[in-house]
C-alpha cells in the first residue's frame, strides 16, 4: 500500500485546517449556507434529507487495517454506528453533526484519510480493480498508476473548476471490473508488440440523465506519458465543456458534439504543445510510487487444495473467492448484502472485526468493490475456514457475489434531497424472494441489479442486467424497469422495458422476469444477460406485462 510521505501530509492537514476555520465561520453564521455550499462540497460533505452526508475517499479502494478502524470509530462517535460503501469504492455517513466535523477532519487525518475531491466539479476518486496486484489475468498492477494520478489531480488548479465532475478508472487486464467504458476516462494497461507497458485511452463514458459507452481514443500511450496525455484530455474538456447547462456539461456531450475524430484530433494537438513542458513524472517517481506496492510475504509452501466437505463453507468457497495468482493463495469478497441487509452498509462493529481479519489472514489490505462489497485480496486457502468461520458468525459470509440477491443500490429517497423514489425498501424486498434459497441462486446464475432512486444514476441502473429507476409519476413514486446492460468488458446500457411500476410492481416484474428467462435459457451456463441479447426483449416483455 501506498504510505503518505511528509508532503502528502502537509497538504491535507493544511486543507483540513483550511476547511476547520470554514465550518467555524459557518457555525458562527458569519457566512450563509449558500456561500458555505461551495466550500463543504469541495470538501466531501453534502446537506441531505435529515442531515449533513460525508462522504470519505478511498483512494482505488485500497485501505489497511488502521484505516478501516478510523472508519469505524467515524462511524461509532460521529455517526449512528453504521458506514454505507458506494459504488465509486468510497464510504458515506449519512448523519454528521456539523459542529463536530473538525474533530472527525482531524481524527481521519491521522491515518492518512481525508474527504476532498469526493464532491464537486473537480477530478473524483480515481477508481481501479478491486483485485489489483492479486488477479492472474492482469499486465501489472495498475494501482500505482492510480496513486500518481491520486498525486497528479489532487487540488490541481487548472481542474479543480472543472464544467462538471470527472471520474477516472484504472485497469490491467482484458476482464474489465471497474466498468472504464462508463467513466470519463477509462484506462487500460497493457503491453504492445515490443513487450512495452502503455494503456488503451477511453474518453467519454458515463450514466445519468444520458448515459454513453466511452470511445477508444488511443489504442496505445507508454506509461511514461500517460499524465501528460490524460492532462491534454482534461483542457481540451475544461476549455469546451458546457457551463450554461449542468444536464449537458459532461465530458461525454463534448465528445458526442464533436465527434470522437475531431475530440481526438484536439487532444492530439494539445498534447503535442504539452510535450517540450516535460510534464510527465520522471521516471524515479515512478520508481518511488511502484516500490510501495510489493507483493505481500507469499508463503512458498501454502498448500493449493482446500476441505469443502461442509456443503455451506463449500458455496461460499465457489461464489465469494476469486483466482489468485500466486498458488495456494485465493482473493475473498466480503458479502455486505445480508438477508435483510442494506446494500452496502457495514457496521462499527463489523468494521473492527474486517480489520482485525485483514491484519491475521490478508497482509492488512482491504479492497472496497463498484458493487459495495468488500475484498481482503490475499488470502492463503488454509487460512478459509477460519476466516469463513469469523465472517459467519458476524453476518458476513452470505455466499452471493454476482447472484440476485447481490444487488447495487444508492440511498435514494431514504436519505438523498436528489431522489424521487426509495431504493433501498425495492433491493430489500427483491432480495427476500431469494434470499433464503441458495441453491436456487445460484441456479439462476450471474444476474446484476442495480437500483437508482433518479435519473443521476448512483445505483448504475443503466449498467445492470436488470436496471430499475426510480421515478415520480404525478407526486408518486414509480419504477421504470430495464433490461440488458453490464458494466464489465462487454459493456452495453440497459433499455427501458415499457410502462413503469410501483413498489409491489417492480418487486413482482423482476420474480416474472426471473420465471421467464429460466423457462427460456438454452442452459444452465447462459446467463440472464446473454438470453436477454440472444432472444431480444420482445419476450421478456410479454413475460413481464402479461
């Protein structure tokens, strides 16, 4: 993992005491709400429903044991003992006391944290692959790529202002997990011809009110060169993206606008005037970053075969373990989707218990996934049962990774001022229809849903197999349902099915849907989504509005 060094210290505490005198001025009511807006949301803190959000970020989702305890004792004095992961690898409090925030800003300083650039039209957390310097698949690890530009765009002033916000992802193999065709910037490591290290350039992805697939803009860009080519992406952006309308300001109408070979042609220009500004990092802080990400202390020896005579330990093994690639090693995801769970929540509780496992079974490093999960990356197959055996015991070995009941939801109207519809009472009682059955999800195989409670889209709806958004219809809440998208290498946006639902509605068109694409499925190896793509939606539609 990556360790803050003297400067990476001093800039947050100088943005922490920068913000403290901020809140100070607020609470004295020497400024108003509205001036005190632009301020709190450069620095993480949102004013929701019922209270203030916070929102902390974890930079590519990597944090330690250590931090993981910070995020929970956040969560137990300033919170209601509860944290909410999110699909960007971050983590939300949904009920912070303003006066009390200076303490919470000093207390997440301490372990390295901070809330900045997790709000606002600024360069958000860079994001990447929850099993990052673990997979078998991968080129290399891409986190230390993620943290020169964590390094790279934090309060960079040239984008700190940007027409909207913009979001990076950073992957390094051909499996995409951290859905890069949905960014602003998608970037994919790999090697050419020669052997050398570069990345596949994507621009222009991104869900919400019009969601886009991102296009290739460079097939190749060395490593060495990657900042200042990601740099000439983000003027051409900043110089012509929209500020007149917020529904039209994204990267992604820029580059619809323009076509992608005129984008191209202005990124290519840009970054040839960049070039004699040696902008790029020199090659020994590339060194100094890659030097922080070893592999853990493999154990040679760690035998490869694990004991699954116990039927419940064995499901858990076959869905909620990942391939590693170091032999007797596997990568565990962490179930937050609970029977009658919150997707997503964790809490004080279950927090401490993930850091102490982090620390005995997987080198003190936890991973937070896009879908609000969690991951300890390095774990030796010896070591499963007992850390099964704890994670049981505290409600966290649901054995669901990638089935029904393991559903991506925001907060939706539960807590958010933006929502029209509730997310979280619809992923519950989905959930329930199945939740009791293992077999029978597993029967069902890969199928990912994905809720929004509106049209900006947190909940990924536009990427699920089955996406539902929350809308209102004439002051009521209602359900559109639709159908085929994914946000992994085979990337597509799900489509509107037909008429919208209510609550009940959208619970019992999804159970049909589910019958029908069972009855209809060649096999039990095709999934929901490549019946959906075999058959079209024309029968899923008559299963559905029968």
């Amino acid at each position: 993992m990556y360790r803050y060094d003297k400067i990476d210290q001093a800039i947050v505490d100088a943005r922490v005491a920068e913000f403290k005198d901020q809140v100070a001025r607020r609470l004295n009511n020497e400024i108003t709400e509205d001036q005190f807006k632009p301020l709190r949301l450069m620095n993480g803190l949102y004013l929701q429903l019922h209270a203030y959000m916070l929102r902390v970020a974890i930079p590519y989702g990597t944090l330690s044991g250590t931090q993981m305890r910070m995020l929970a004792h956040i969560a137990r004095k300033y919170d209601r003992d509860y944290g909410h992961f999110t699909t960007r690898q971050n983590i939300q409090y949904n009920w912070i006391k303003l006066e009390q925030f200076s303490d919470l800003l000093d207390d997440l300083s301490k372990v390295e944290m901070h809330a900045f650039q997790t709000s606002g039209n600024c360069i958000r957390n860079i994001s990447s692959d929850q099993f990052a310097g673990a997979a078998a698949d991968e080129v290399a690890d891409p986190r230390p790529y993620a943290e020169l530009l964590r390094q790279w765009s934090t309060l960079h002033p040239e984008f700190s202002f940007l027409p909207r916000k913009f979001k990076i992802a950073v992957i390094a193999s051909e499996a995409d997990r951290a859905a890069i065709q949905l960014h602003d910037i998608g970037l994919q490591l790999r090697k050419n011809d020669a052997g050398d290290l570069g990345f596949r350039v994507w621009v222009g992805g991104g869900m919400g009110r019009t969601p886009v697939l991102a296009k290739v803009i460079r097939e190749f860009i060395p490593v060495s060169q990657f900042l200042s080519y990601s740099e000439a992406i983000l003027r051409v952006y900043n110089r012509y993206g929209r500020r007149d309308n917020i529904y039209k300001a994204r990267i992604k109408i820029l580059v619809n606008e323009l076509g992608i070979e005129e984008f191209t042609r202005q990124v290519e220009d840009e970054w040839a005037l960049l070039q004699p500004l040696a902008l790029d990092a020199p090659q020994s802080e590339y060194d100094r970053i890659i030097a922080q990400f070893p592999d853990p202390a493999f154990d040679p020896a760690a035998p490869d075969s694990i004991d699954v005579s116990n039927p419940e330990f064995g499901a858990w093994v076959d869905q909620n373990t990942h391939f590693h690639k170091q032999r007797g090693y596997a990568s565990v995801t962490i179930s937050l989707k609970p029977p009658g769970g919150i997707p997503g929540d964790a809490s004080s509780a279950q927090m401490d218990i993930i850091a102490d496992l982090a620390e005995r079974y997987a080198h003190d490093e936890i991973r937070v996934t896009h879908s609000q999960n969690l991951v300890l990356a390095h774990v030796r197959k010896v070591d499963l049962h007992a850390l099964w055996t704890v994670l049981r015991a505290a409600g966290l070995a649901t054995a669901n990774l990638d089935l029904v009941t393991d559903i991506i939801a925001c907060p939706g109207m539960d807590y958010c001022t933006l929502a029209n519809a509730r997310s979280i009472p619809i992923a519950q009682k989905i959930a329930a229809k199945f939740e009791n059955d293992g077999a029978a999800q597993r029967d069902i195989g890969e199928l990912k849903i994905k809720i929004s409670g509106c049209i900006n889209g947190c909940g990924h709806h536009h990427a699920g197999h089955i996406g539902i958004l929350g809308v209102d219809k004439k002051g009521e809440e209602a359900y559109q349902l639709l159908l085929g998208g994914s946000g992994a290498e085979d990337a597509s946006l799900a489509k509107i099915l037909g008429p919208g639902f209510d609550e009940n509605g959208i619970v019992d068109a999804v159970d049909r849907l589910i019958g029908f694409y069972k009855s209809a499925r060649t096999g039990p190896d095709e999934r929901f989504l490549d019946a959906y793509r075999r058959l079209g939606p024309a029968p899923f539609k008559d299963a559905v509005y029968v």
